[in-house]
C-alpha cells in the first residue's frame, strides 16, 4: 500500500510543474507586453511630440506679466526738455481663482473701492474686469486708478486684508513740465480709445494702455512708445501664480527734438494772450500766430490762445473741469481753424494775373470804386483812387484792381464764369491756400471752401472774400513768395533720438528730417520779385503796414488784411524779415479783431522784435 501511494505521488509531481512554468511564462509575457507598451508610448512622447508637449507645457505655467515703457521725451530745438515722464502710484486689481487664494466679493471690493478713490461704483466695477466676458486673462491685473494721493496709498495698506486682490504700482505717466505751454502742439495721451480698441489690440497694446490721441503725441506714437518689458511668472492650471521665473525690463521710446525753441514760443503765446485780453471788451476771444523758416519750412513758433494744460487728461476729468480748463480751447486752430483771409491773398491773385497775361509789371488797372452787378459795389475806402500798377494795388490794398484782374480773366477764357472757379482755386493752391501743408500734426483741415459759384463771388475771390483758410495754409503761403517760389513742406520735429536713460550718455540721432519742396511756382522770377517789393512797399511809407514795421533796423515785407465776416472782421497780417534775406515767415490771425494793421500788425511787429531779441534791446535801454 505505502509503495502504491509514493508510486501515484511521483505520477503527479511533473504536472504540477508544467502548471506553474505556464503560468509564470504567461505572467512575464503580460508584464513584458505592459512595459513594452510603456516604453513605446514614452517613446513617442519623447521623440515624436516632445516639442508639442513641451510647448503645451510651458504655455500652460509659464506666463507673462507686462511692465510698462517710459515714453520718449520731446525735447525743445536747444535739448530742452518739455515733455518727460514721471512716477505715479496706480491702483491695480487682480481676481484670485485659486483653491487657496482668499475669497473676493467683487461687489463690496468695488464699492469700497469707488469711495475711496472718489469713482462709480460701475466704473471700477468695470476696470476690474470680471466676469465670463473679461478682456484679460485673470492672472493679469488690471488698471483701476493712476495719480492717486500718498493718503489714499496708505489708506490701501492699510486695508489690504479688506480689499483681496487690491496693489498699488509704480508706473511711468506723462509729465508736461510747463503746464499749458505749447499744448496744441505737444498734445496728450488717454486709454485706448474704445471705438479703436481692436486696431490697438492688434498692434499688441493692452485695453487698459495710454497712447497718443492729439499732437506730436498721437502723431509720432510709433516712435514715442516704448517697448514694454515683462516678468515672467508660473501660474498653475487655475492661474495662481506660483513663482516667478525672469525679468525683463522695458526700454523707453525714442525722443523728439522739436525746430520750436522754448523761449521764443513762451514770448508769441504771452503776446497773443495779452492781446486777447486788451480786447475782450470788443468781442475777441481766440488769436494765432505761426512763424516758419521760409527757407526749409521748419516751424519757429505755433501758438494759439486760449490754450489748456495737457496734464489734466493724465487722469478723469469732471464736466466741471472740462467746462473750465478744455472746452473752447482744444481745438488746434492754427492746423484746423478756418478763416476768412481777406486782402492777405491779393499776391497770390497778383501772380496768377501776371502768370495768365492778362497784366503785366507796368499795366495800370482802375482804382476806387467800382460796380460789379446786381446791386454790389466793391470800394478801396479811400485807400486808393486813379490808375496804378500791381505793386501800388499791394502797398494801398486796393480791392477794385484785384477784381479788374478776374474781370480780364473771364474775358480772356472762353465758356462760363463758372469755368474760372476751379482755375482760381488751382493757382491759389500752388501756394498751399486750400489743401494739406503736410505738416506733421494730425487732423490739418483744408480749410473751408465757398459753394455758391455766383459771378460777385468770383470777383470776391480775388481780394479774400469767398474761400476761408488756416493759419498754417496763410503761413505757408507767404514762405513760398519769401523764398522765391518753392512751397516747403512745414515740420515740428527735426530729430528723433533713441532714448535712454543712462545719465551723460549722448543721446544718438536714428532720424533727422530733410527739407521737402513740395511744389514750385510756375511763374516767372521777375513777378514774383515784383509782388515782393509790393510787399515790402506795404511796411514802407504810403503803405497799409508803414506805421507798424517804423523804426525797426531791418526792412520788413507783408501784406495786411481786414476780412468781413458779417459777425465782426477778422485782423490778418503775414509777411516775412529781413525782406533781402529772409529768416522768418509769420501770420498773425485775430478773429473779429478789426483792421489788420491797427490790431494784427503790432502782434507781428512784437513777434519779429522778439525772435531778433530787439524785445531785449529795448529793455536794457529802459533799464538805464
């Protein structure tokens, strides 16, 4: 029996062997399928979408926190600076989506915000920038308030327990260093503006950055923005952030250098706006000079009053404060004021009559008075009377020759009177009357162009009663008579600097502008030299300007203008000194100022006496 059961036991010992190598093969076969699996998934992880997931990887945690650029400088022609920038504390909000992050009310963070910093409610409520229709991703955080005050700072730290999510940065804001000296020109900066958020947007802008919305500051944005710089920061899946990874500062926009010079610019604005202010009683409100190089169309002077303090748009302007310091005086009305000119285009109308042959240097044409139809009669007041050449017309303002020139034009061209409207237009746009300079400003006006095409009103055109234009169109008019014939193009920047920071370091020049003849006048040398020494007659004695310009060491050449506007008339005077080698060209524009000569005229003569430092002169002999 005992041999019977040690004879079955060994019989079934090689089955129980053979049971567990099958099974042990099949477990290192599944165990070897897993990781072969394994290894080939890493594989194509490593080797085949590495980069895709390293991209994916690094966009998810790595982001980036912007620093806002300093903008250029704008720098007066001797370096000067009038626009710089300057500190300020911002208020800044950021929502906390984390798991660990304080819990924010938005509605109480708003509400105690908007008291604090004197806002609406809806308008912080807003700037936070919450909610499923946010603008920005949430690690960002958001504008609320710039400028604010060292007690509404410490007010906030104070309360940061109170307020989740609530900072207060420093940030670079525009500082215009003599208030509203030369701000029709200088401009300022905003927000984007919301009807042109997207074209910012796809500039790259943020919706909360300040640009350039008037003057050099909207024109020259490209070159004064700077490039922001950023901080990179790790943020999880639910935009915590959760370090910080590198800095990159940003660099500051380049610097303008104007062809305006401080001390000369601060002189024409104190001249208009005291003159403004003699004449209040009489109804005058607004005054503009511009004075150019005639030679390369630089500007020397643009100033125009009343004017406004470009820092108060650093931050929200109140009605009240726009009723008392912007309304009625934001408006560039050198570029885009238009203006009845008078009897300062009768050159122009002088040369376009020599130019088509129906006068000459020697023709006589009748002065006086005289009858053009339908009732109307045009009259020199006295001013001149017989026969007289084009050279007299100019030096007595005689508005009867000039329309003996439009009457022997629509002689002397077949077809309508209406026919000559755009033959006039085009000779006095050769000047620069009636279309762009081209000065680097934006928003320049054309000017105002008449509409009703009557016979009377043809003839009108010749001495200045039919078309209104700009005082830059006027200035850049006379520079072309000054110079010779050659309409320069009129600029305010003459350089732009790269910008830096470093203290000494001098500044390299990346651009410098070129002098641009636009056009040259089509006209013979000797009547253009002609209508120039009618000009000059008009300062000499017998002439309309002779009491103005009496006295000064130099010969001067203008041509004085008194235009009826039937609300008062307008005081215009242009012209240009030395009259033998001109050095500036300058209009004087004063609506509803009166005679040309009696109230625009001293304005100029104090403008030449103040660029040739005769102002100085007659100081230092007061003083002894």
């Amino acid at each position: 029996m005992r041999e019977t059961a040690e004879q079955e036991k060994k019989l079934l010992e090689p089955k129980e062997d053979k049971q567990l190598a099958r099974r042990l093969m099949l477990l290192f076969f599944i165990v070897f399928v897993v990781f072969a699996v394994l290894v080939l998934r890493l594989a194509h992880v490593q080797l085949v979408a590495g980069e895709t997931y390293a991209m994916l990887s690094e966009n998810n945690q790595l982001k980036r926190l912007p620093i806002t650029a300093p903008r250029g400088r704008i720098l007066d022609a001797s370096g000067e600076v009038l626009v710089d920038n300057q500190t300020v504390f911002t208020v800044t909000f950021q929502p906390l989506e984390g798991r660990n992050q304080p819990k924010q009310d938005i509605q109480a963070i708003a509400e105690h915000l908007a008291k604090v910093l004197e806002m609406e409610p809806k308008e912080v409520l807003e700037a936070m920038d919450v909610g499923p229709q946010r603008r920005m991703s949430s690690y960002i955080p958001r504008r609320i308030k710039s400028g604010i005050s060292p007690e509404v700072m410490a007010y906030l730290e104070e309360h940061r327990n109170e307020l989740p999510g609530v900072d207060v940065v420093p940030e670079p804001m525009r500082k215009y260093v003599y208030g509203n000296f030369l701000s029709h020109v200088l401009g300022y900066t905003r927000p984007v503006p919301a009807d042109e958020k997207d074209k910012y947007l796809a500039k790259g802008y943020r919706a909360d950055d300040r640009v350039g919305v008037f003057g050099l500051e909207a024109q020259y944005e490209d070159v004064l923005k700077g490039i922001d710089g950023y901080m990179e920061v790790l943020v999880n899946s639910r935009y915590e952030q959760v370090g910080k990874k590198n800095v990159v500062a940003p660099v500051r926009g380049h610097d303008l250098v104007l062809t305006i010079d401080r001390d000369f610019q601060a002189k024409v604005e104190a001249i208009l706006a005291e003159t403004v202010r003699s004449l209040a009683k009489k109804g005058v409100r607004q005054a503009s000079a511009v004075v150019l190089d005639p030679k390369t169309g630089a500007v020397k002077a643009m100033a125009n009053y009343p004017n406004f303090d470009p820092n108060i748009f650093n931050g929200k302007i109140s009605p009240e404060v726009y009723a008392k310091e912007i309304q009625g005086r934001e408006q560039n009305i050198a570029i885009n004021g238009s203006y009845t000119p008078g009897s300062v285009v009768k050159p122009a109308t002088v040369l376009m009559g020599m130019h088509e042959g129906v006068i000459t240097p020697k023709s006589r044409l009748p002065a006086g008075v005289i009858h053009i139809g339908g009732g109307r009669t045009v009259s020199d007041g006295g001013r001149a009377s017989g026969m007289i050449t084009a050279k007299v017309a100019l030096q007595r303002s005689s508005n009867v020759f000039m329309v003996g020139i439009g009457e022997r034009m629509v002689k002397r061209h077949p077809g309508p009177y209406q026919d000559l409207f755009p033959v006039f237009d085009r000779y006095y746009q050769m000047f620069g009357l009636g279309q762009k300079t081209g000065i680097d400003l934006p928003k320049e006006s054309i000017g105002l162009r008449g509409r009703d095409k009557y016979y009377g009103n043809l003839l009108y055109m010749t001495f200045g009663q039919y078309h209104n234009y700009t005082p830059i169109q006027l200035a850049q008019y006379v520079a072309t008579i000054a110079n010779g014939g050659y309409r320069m193009q009129p600029y305010l920047v003459q350089e732009i600097r790269r910008g830096t920071d470093r203290p000494g370091e001098e500044a390299e020049v990346i651009w410098r502008k070129t002098p641009k003849v636009l056009n040259r006048l089509p006209m013979n040398p000797a009547y253009i030299k002609d209508v120039q020494e009618g000009m000059r007659m008009v300062a000499s004695p017998g002439g309309t300007g002779y009491r103005v310009y009496q006295g000064l060491p130099f010969q001067v050449a203008a041509k004085t203008g008194t235009a009826q506007t039937g609300a008062g008339d307008n005081s215009l005077i242009l012209g240009y000194a030395p009259y033998h080698n001109p050095e500036i060209a300058f209009v004087v524009v004063i609506p509803k100022g009166g005679a040309g000569s009696a109230v625009s005229g001293p304005v100029s003569r104090k403008i030449i006496e103040a660029y040739f430092g005769l102002d100085k002169k007659e100081t230092q002999g007061e003083d002894r």
